[in-house]
C-alpha cells in the first residue's frame, strides 16, 4: 500500500478533532512571509484544515492549498471558501514551472517516503520563480521511516518520515536550494509526536 495514502485515510477519520485542537499557523511561517514580495503567490501543499492559509491570505498573500486528505481539504473550503483549496497529491503537481513565489510545506514532508523527497524537492524548485522561498517543518530525530500511533486515533498507525537537520539540508542542497534560517525545538504537547520539530526556510 502507498504510505501517503494510508497516510490521508487516517487523517479523513481524525479530521475534525484535528482542526479544533490546531488553530494558530505554523511556527516561524512569519518569517518566511516576510522575506517574499508583496502579494506573492504561494502553494501550501499538506494544507490541512487551511489555517496557514488563511493566515497567509489574511497578510496579503494568494495562496493555493492542496491536501491528499478529502476530509481535511473539504473542512477547509467550508471554513475559509475565498481560497483554492484543492484535493492533490502533493508528488504530483501539474503546475507551471516558476508558477509560485513561495511553497509551505508544513508536517507534510514527514509523510512522503524518503526515496520520494529528493524528486518533490526537485519539483518544489521548478515551481518557484527566481530566489523564491520555501517553508518546511518537520520530525526530526533519529533518520527513519516508522509508525507510530496517531494521537487522535490510538488504534491506527501513522507512517512518519523522521529526518535529522543535516539529511533534510543535503537534501535541499541536491534540489538546488540553500538554507537561509533554520529553527528547532522539542516537542512540548501530548497531541504532537514526540520529536523535535524542524522548521526551516530555503531559498532558490
């Protein structure tokens, strides 16, 4: 079975639960808006529920947001209708090269198999114009793929990509990107996985 879609299938059942206890955008995405241009167009891929895009598009910004998950992309369009919310695999993306300004992809690298991440990087650098930006948190850990139980379904197994800083930065160095800043921090919530959190910006 593909991992993502097993992947999605769990996050169809745990949609609701997830988007009440989720409701502040991702951490340091502010600091990536700020290094784009004005009304920048964006590609939020794992979007989710749509909270970062809705904070994306609250400061200006266009943004497209695609999500393997139906329950999760049609939460989203009910909540926040003005944006283009659309039900995609994000490792297969039928956008125009250098369509985007800036691409978010935030908890969703941690889902997609780790022979699959240099090829959507590669993707990912087509799709942005000149000296675009990308955004992207993850597990960081011990490099593995394993599952673990899914905080808001204990019964089903979730597949995790867990990437150490210097995997994922040799990776985007391969992708054609240079890292501009990069955070981490522990896990501090029983609803996060117990890992610490990656989040770094890139530039084309």
């Amino acid at each position: 079975m593909d991992k993502s879609l097993q992947v999605s299938w769990i996050y169809d059942k745990i949609a609701e639960p997830y988007a009440r206890e989720f409701l502040t955008p991702s951490e340091h995405i502010e600091k990536f808006l700020a290094l784009l241009p004005e009304n920048a167009k964006i590609l939020d891929v794992g979007c989710g529920v749509g909270v970062d895009a809705h904070y994306m598009m609250s400061e200006g910004f266009q943004v497209t947001g695609i999500d393997l998950s139906k329950e999760m992309i049609t939460l989203a369009e009910q909540k926040y209708p003005q944006i283009d919310f659309r039900n995609q695999d994000i490792r297969e993306l039928d956008y125009r090269e250098m369509a985007f300004d800036g691409i978010v992809a935030s908890y969703s690298l941690i889902h997609i198999p780790k022979k699959d991440i240099l090829e959507l990087l590669k993707n990912f650098y087509l799709l942005l114009k000149h000296n675009g930006k990308i955004y992207i948190s993850l597990q960081g850990g011990i490099s593995g793929e394993i599952y673990v139980r899914e905080p808001f379904k204990p019964d089903e197994e979730l597949f995790l990509n867990i990437v150490t800083f210097q995997e994922i930065k040799k990776l985007l160095r391969k992708a054609g990107f240079s890292i501009v800043k990069n955070f981490e921090r522990p896990s501090r919530s029983k609803v996060e996985f117990d890992f610490t959190k990656l989040f770094i910006i890139a530039k084309k």
